[in-house]
C-alpha cells in the first residue's frame, strides 16, 4: 500500500536539510556556551572555516547556492519544546539540571546569526561575526553542512546499486573495526564524529551499530540530538576556543596572557565538576602549560591528549601527576586526535591499567569512505572551523603540532614567546 | 506518517511465505513441462529431496511445522491473470508464444500435488509422487523453501546491526564479483541461482545488481517471476530429468535404453529451436554420449558442460564438433556447474573466441555467503531435488562425477553396462 500523502510531501521538499535541529551539534557546545553566556556574552568573536585539506577544491564540488540554502535553513531553525524538555530534564555525566533555566531561555530563544560566505582559490571563506555565544554555534553546523555537502556531490552521479553496494562497504568496514575494538578490555569509547561526518544518517547509523556491537563500552555521542533520540549519553568537555578567546581578551598584558588559559579552568570549575574537569593543555604547548600550572588544576579528574603524539602525551601526564601527588590509576586520559582502531589499540595497550582511558572517535568512525570510490573522493578532508579573530584581532592557537597553528605569523611569534613555546616538530594532519 | 493500514496487514500475516507464485520456479521447469504436457502427462514420477552434504542435519535447523506451512502455502498458489498474459504475450528466446494455449490453460489449472515429509537421521526425507507434469513442478520451490528456512533459522537470532552487517557483506562481495566479471570481453552471464538461493529477496537484489554492474553482459535470469517483475529475459534449457525418465520407460529393452537419451532431443527439438537446441549429455556419461549421438545431434546449437571438469568438457565439445564438420566457433557452450568468478575467468580465458560462451551462475551467486556466520552456518549445501522413480521402479543418473551418482547400486551398474561408462573418477562437490 502506498502511503500517498507521504509521497507528495517528500515530492514539495525544496530542500533535504542536513542540519534539521539546533540540537544536531557537539554536546560541548552546549556546555562551553553556558560559560560563556555567564561571563562574556558580548564578547565579539569571529569564527571561520578553514579547508587545511587545500587539494581538495570544495568550492568546486559543492554548489554555491546550495550551500547558502542549507545554511539559511540553519537560521531558520529554533529549539523544540521536546528538545528543551530533554536539556531540562535528562541527566548528563550523572547529574540533573546541568543547564540552568536562564541558559536554556536563552537557548530558546536563539537564533543563528547571519554568515558571509565568498570562493577564494576553490575554496569557501565562510566566516561568522558577531557575538561570542551566537557565532560559536555555527562551528559545528557550518562543518557538518560543507562536509554533507561534498559527499553528496560525489555520490549524486553513482548508480542505485553502486551506492547500495558504497554503504554496505561501509557498514562492513565500521562493523570490523566495531569487532576489532570489541576485544579490549575496559574499552570506554565515544562518538565524537558530527563535524566531519559522511551525513546525519551515517552518523546516526554508526552510533547504533556501536550500541549494539559495543554495549557498555560504548559510552556515548558527543551529537545532542541523536543522543536524545537514541537515549545514549550525550558527552564531550570544551575546546580550544576558550583559552584562544580568553588570552585575545588579556593581549595588552602579557602576564594575564600567561594566566588566561587557566583562568578558563578556574570558570569552568565554577561551572562544571566530576568527569567534566577535564583539561584541554595544548593550545599553547602541553609541556609548559603543565609546568607552570596552579597546583589544583593537577587535581582536576583527567586530561585531553589532543595534538601531541599519544603515547608521548600520555607518558608526559603520568610523569606530571606523579610531580604533583597525584595518582594517575585514578586519572582520566581521553584522546582524540584522528583515532582509528590501530591508534586506539596501541594507546590502551600502553596504557591501560595505568590512568583512565576514554577514546573520542571521530572522523574516522563517521567518515571513513576511503578508498570505497573512484580517485578518493570521499576520502575524509581536514576541515576545521576555527576562531580568528576576538573583539577586531587576530585570535592565535599553537598546538603541539605546528601543522594546526592558527594565527597571523606575528603573533604566533609573540605567543611563542608569552608562552615560552620553543621550535615544535611538524606532523602531518590526517584528519 | 505512519500507514497504520500496512501495518496492521503485517501484523496480521499468519507466515512470510517464502515461495509466492507458481512462477517463483526455473524457466527450463517451464520448457521441460510443456514437452512432458504434450508426451507424458500420465506418467507417474516420484522426485524426492537428497542433502549431499549430509554435515549439515537440516532437520535439526529447520522446524517441521514451519516446514509444512511453507510447503502447504505452495499448493494453495495458482497462476495468476497477470502472469499468464505475460507467459502468453512475453518473447521468450526471440520468440513469441512459445507456450502453446493448452499448456497455458493446463497450467492456469494446476495445483501443486501434495508431499510426503519424515525425518531420517537428520534429514528430511521430502518426497512427490504423482503424475510427471504435476510433481516436477515441486522441484525449484521445494529446495527453495528448504534452503531459505535454513538461512532463517540461522539469522533469527542475530541482532538488527548484525544482521545489516551481514547483508553489507555479502552484497560487497557480490558487487566485487561482478567488478571483476566486467572485465571480460564478451562476456554473456546469466542467473541461475533459484534453487539454491539464500533467499527471494537475496536473489531478486543479485539480478538486479547484475543488471545494473553487467548491463548488457547480463543475459537473463533462470527465475520466471523475476524475469516478469524486472523486465529482463528469462533462461534456460532442459536437465537431467528429461532422459532419467524416458530411459526409465524404456527399462524392458536395453536397446531402447541406449537410444532414449536421444529421443529426448528428437521430441525437443520439435518443441524448440534456436538458442533452446542446447545438449546436456552428462546424464550417462558424456563421451559415449557424443561418441554414439546421431548425426542430426551435432547440427545443434550448442551444450550445456554441466558435471564434466569444465575445461576438459569444452575440448571433448570442439573436438566432437570438429570430427562431426560443424565449426566450434559457430556453437554455443554453456557452463553452469558450480560456478563462480574465478573459474568463469578460467574457462573464459581457455574458450572465449574458439566457442561462443555462456554462463549460468547458480549458487555462488544468489548463495555465497561463505564464512560470513560462526561456524560456516549459511555456507551453502549441496542439496538437490531429483526422480527417484518412473512408474514405481528406480530411475538412475551416472553423470560425469560419480558422486552425482543416482540410483540403487545394481540398478548403476546395468545403466553402465548399457550406456558403456567405465568407472569414473570422483570429484568433490562443492554445490
């Protein structure tokens, strides 16, 4: 029997949005905006893509009108009322009422603010002006969207079959890997795919099998609105934009620019406790961040090994708990730097027993479509949607990895040098 | 929008019938009945099931009851309006109504005779008996069902990822399987996979991938009803069974005997021309077969090399041919037993240019589904549905491969001695 009216109705699509829900983005999110809606509202940060994968043209895969039509149905979304009952009412990492009722009134009431979008060299500047709390929302939209896009692009011209037989590959290639990683003891692992995602349902489809293939060693989606839809935990911490914004807001004094990225641990613990202090130490280089860290950030509950080599990270914070008293059994390590199944079997190898291990999986679990079509053209890219500047100057990130330094040269020079950074080693950016 | 009508129909199914049209069989089913319609029609021929691969104990895998409800749902089918105009109005082989209004209306009638079933030592012990044109009928559908309520015994406790995954799997290796067929010039394949499909769904995808990987180097599929739905040619000639019973009617005389192989050709070819005029000369060994066949024999279009070591039976046909006069370039040969990529590249490679060249693909294609389960569980058998006996005595096949063997022992022996075949060699049965 054929459902007429469902027909007709997909027939008026005029579009098929990828981002449907101002919950299809990072858990995080969510968490850095309250902060950020508490202390600095007003802030004015620009946020802008950048493609560091520069041999694929984006700009020429994906269809100019198109992208500003999907980004126009971003800004015409809002929060449901089921979406705010469920920030209201359901419990994350263990604990009621995280959002406070006059953040979610606010996240009600919130709105996308307007993107200016031109092609440069064959790729899209698309940047986001305005204040803080509303610009740091596009990150993740504007990157699932681009990335969406292209995918789509490539597959518009493949047969029925050869798409079936597309999607069955990669089913049966996130199954083994699902398989391989089912092995490990103690494995805690997470999806932390929505910005470089294939698609929603990929995504989506990639959680499921990972409810199912994992059980409890599944410990959620870093995606809001699919873990509300498939009732998982939603999890993830915060990010580089914090310590990049507080340090822009702190440039006329060098000292305070030392102290910014602590003063974002010292908010973030006002605001957040248990398994959410979680230290993000890379934005200027790890070593020195620890080294001259107050004492009680090393009783925070864990680390992000973000940008440094994993297993050099990870030895580097056992060694620095151990400086400070603390014992790293009871610790959390969580990575997530272009983790795929080898990387991940190789760091709960050397260090499982020794802290507390959770694994954020991104690109790699939800778009991994190497090698599955012709001239690798769904092979994931580095996109990134980054903040550039803070109330009109540049914003700069450092990193480990001085592939992913973000800022004018000038003032990666000068926060070389406030933040005592020597030369780094330059590693390749898979993804 | 949910239809709440289809679902409640779902609901409501008593079973999901695995066999639901009288056209759910093989095309040569069809050929084969119309010749026996007009010859033999009271004949009394009992077929019965034989599982060669006794490892596999089906009665243990296969419920009794569910078993009966799918065989007791075939003979509630009748040919319906719409197949019988396509029977009558469809070209079959270049031409139109090759079945004549009798048979048509003799098959609108027709209602699956009843089955005798038992259990032995772990199998079924299935058995039709009646008149020939009714219980050949029973052949496709019966191991169809058997086969299928395999693959649903063993699938049913899988989760629903599991399950995709699977089916991920096996439709990526049907897909490489054709990729590398592609590569074949001249390349003529067609489906003969119903008897031993893993399922209808399986099969009717495995066409359809074929159509779309293969285009035009697709030539058909054995199964009427998929044929019928998706528009393409239905294929296939004549079996074993054809001169199993015309020497069985000729058990009196040893001369009779001997000529009843040919008989069957001569009655065929009054039925048939064209690309229908294929030999199958295994029953009784075919080396005496071609050795003693009547000149008229080799002015026929082509042979099907079915038990025969596939190389070694493409040679003895161009060296049959050429002794006879005809040009091997001209014929057509037909290899059909256990295919599968790797010897069709084979046989392609030794014959293509010296013979024109096709392929009837059965298990391997709509049933390989090798490995992908614990324990080999959906591992095809070599299950078959053969005459066991001609008015009340036994029938017999010797074929190329001893272990095809069919038959009690003394009744083997005489049909040696008649047909001259020395002791063969045994080679192993895949499928």
């Amino acid at each position: 029997m054929v459902d007429i009216a469902t027909r007709v109705y997909n027939h008026n699509w005029k579009i098929d949005p990828i981002v449907r829900s101002v919950l299809d983005t990072d858990f995080y999110k969510l968490l850095m905006a309250q902060t950020i809606f508490r202390r600095h509202r007003d802030v004015r940060v620009t946020f802008g893509i950048q493609n560091r994968t520069t041999s694929v043209r984006i700009a020429d895969l994906v269809d100019e009108g198109e992208l500003r039509e999907q980004l126009d149905h971003v800004r015409s979304l809002s929060l449901t009322r089921g979406e705010s009952t469920w920030l209201r009412g359901n419990t994350f990492y263990g604990m009621r009422q995280m959002f406070s009722p006059d953040f979610i009134a606010w996240l009600e009431s919130f709105r996308f603010p307007d993107y200016h979008l031109e092609k440069h060299d064959g790729q899209y500047v698309l940047t986001f002006e305005g204040p803080w709390i509303e610009t740091t929302m596009w990150e993740i939209p504007a990157l699932a969207i681009l990335n969406e896009l292209r995918s789509r692009g490539v597959t518009r011209s493949m047969g029925k079959f050869e798409l079936q037989v597309l999607y069955a590959r990669a089913m049966a290639r996130v199954w083994e890997k699902i398989q391989a990683l089912k092995q490990l003891p103690n494995l805690s692992i997470a999806d932390f795919g929505t910005r470089r995602r294939h698609g929603y349902l990929w995504q989506d489809w990639c959680v499921q099998a990972m409810m199912e293939g994992l059980g409890p060693s599944f410990s959620g989606t870093s995606n809001c609105l699919i873990a509300l839809r498939r009732e998982v935990e939603a999890v993830g911490t915060n990010a580089h934009e914090l310590p990049m914004v507080y340090t822009a807001l702190a440039r006329h004094d060098e000292a305070a620019m030392a102290r910014a990225p602590y003063e974002v641990l010292a908010d973030w613990m006002q605001d957040y406790g248990g398994n959410l202090r979680i230290i993000l130490p890379d934005t200027y280089g790890t070593t020195q961040f620890l080294a001259k860290a107050p004492s009680w950030v090393a009783s925070w509950t864990g680390i992000r090994i973000d940008s440094k080599e994993p297993i050099e990270g990870g030895e580097e914070a056992i060694r620095w708990w151990e400086t400070r008293g603390q014992n790293p059994r009871e610790k959390l390590a969580i990575f997530s730097d272009g983790l795929d199944v080898e990387p991940i079997i190789r760091i709960h190898r050397r260090f499982n027993g020794r802290m507390r291990l959770g694994f954020g999986w991104g690109t790699l679990l939800t778009n991994d479509f190497r090698g599955l079509v012709a001239d690798d053209g769904l092979d994931p890219i580095s996109i990134v949607c980054k903040v550039v500047s803070v109330d009109g100057r540049p914003a700069v990130k450092l990193s480990d990895n001085p592939t992913k330094a973000i800022g004018p040269a000038d003032e990666v020079e000068r926060y070389r040098r406030v933040f005592d950074v020597e030369r780094q080693v330059a590693q390749p950016v898979l993804v």
